[in-house]
C-alpha cells in the first residue's frame, strides 16, 4: 500500500469512504469495460477494500458468471434497470463482497436493445437492498463512458454514505435507496 486514500477525487472519496466502513466493493461493468475498476484502483489505498472485477460486455458472460437470468436478458436485453441490479447483486455474490455496482448502457453510435444513444443504468447491491439508476446522458462514445464512471463512483459514494448513518440510528438496519 503507497498511502492512505485522499478523498480529492470521487475515486478517492468511495476508497476513503469504504476504508473507513471496512467495507469491500466490487464492480460488474459492461458499458465501462473495465474503467471503473481502474479508476478505483488507480487510487493509493484501494487494495484494502477493493475485490475485483467482472467485465461482462455480452449476455453469455453476464448469465454464466454473474447469474443474470437469460430469460431476462432474452426478454429486456442488456440495457435494462432488472439487468443492472442483478448485475451488481451477481458480482457481490461471485466476488463475496459489501457491495457491487454495475453499469450498463448505450455508448453509441448506434441505439442498442431499443434505448437511445446515452441510456445508462446503474446498479447497487448491498448490505441492505439494491436500487437502479437510470441516467440520461450526452456526448460521443468516451464522453459517456467518462461520465458513467464518474456517476458510478459517486452513487456508490453517497449509497455506503447513507448506509452508514442509517446504520447509526437506532434500530437502523436497513439501506433503502430511492432509484434515481
């Protein structure tokens, strides 16, 4: 380990934050190929709460490792909220970890399984539940790339946040995130 997380970047904010829960993340991603993961580990610190990664870029992997049910990907395809969600649980299940994030969506140029040019959902699993967010975004191919990662970050950021103080109030146990 080089150093402790500097929460300076949204990076070093979820490895800050997860260091300081001693809570471990891993990521499920087929939109972002792999960025996500690498914008986690390119923080100083990261290997003490990040696990790994699964890049499922097609269906195949997506219902072999993560254990996306086919017959949701055959009926929703790939760009879908349910798709996200099982994702994020599948990698935290595989990966044994607190929580999994996943991202999902359409890079372009072209529309895919039906959605337009910048939907993007992610997903979180956690100790308490899971939720999807659905983003709307602009831009050529990297810019969305860039963007989700960016989102993903901070929605894991203020999802371990909010589970953290609900966890402090009394009888506290549940995370119960709005979908957003």
């Amino acid at each position: 380990m080089t150093g402790p997380a500097r929460p300076d970047t949204p990076a070093g904010a979820l490895v800050a934050e997860a260091v300081r829960q001693g809570l471990t993340l891993a990521t499920a991603e087929s939109l972002t190929g792999g960025a996500l993961a690498a914008a986690v580990v390119d923080v100083p610190g990261a290997s003490a709460c990040f696990e790994g990664a699964i890049v499922s870029y097609s269906n195949r992997v997506k219902a072999r490792v993560l254990g996306v049910p086919a017959e949701l990907l055959a009926a929703r395809g790939s760009v879908d909220p349910e798709v996200a969600t099982a994702m994020a649980e599948g990698v935290r299940r595989r990966l044994g970890t607190d929580w999994g994030v996943s991202t999902t969506g359409v890079a372009g140029p072209e529309p895919h399984d039906g959605r337009p040019v910048g939907t993007v959902y992610v997903g979180l699993a956690g100790p308490g539940g899971r939720s999807v967010h659905e983003l709307r975004l602009s831009g050529d191919r990297a810019a969305i790339r860039a963007a989700t990662v960016a989102r993903a970050l901070r929605l894991l950021t203020g999802a371990l946040t909010a589970n953290s103080k609900e966890k402090s109030r009394p009888g506290g146990e549940e995370w119960n995130h709005q979908r957003g």
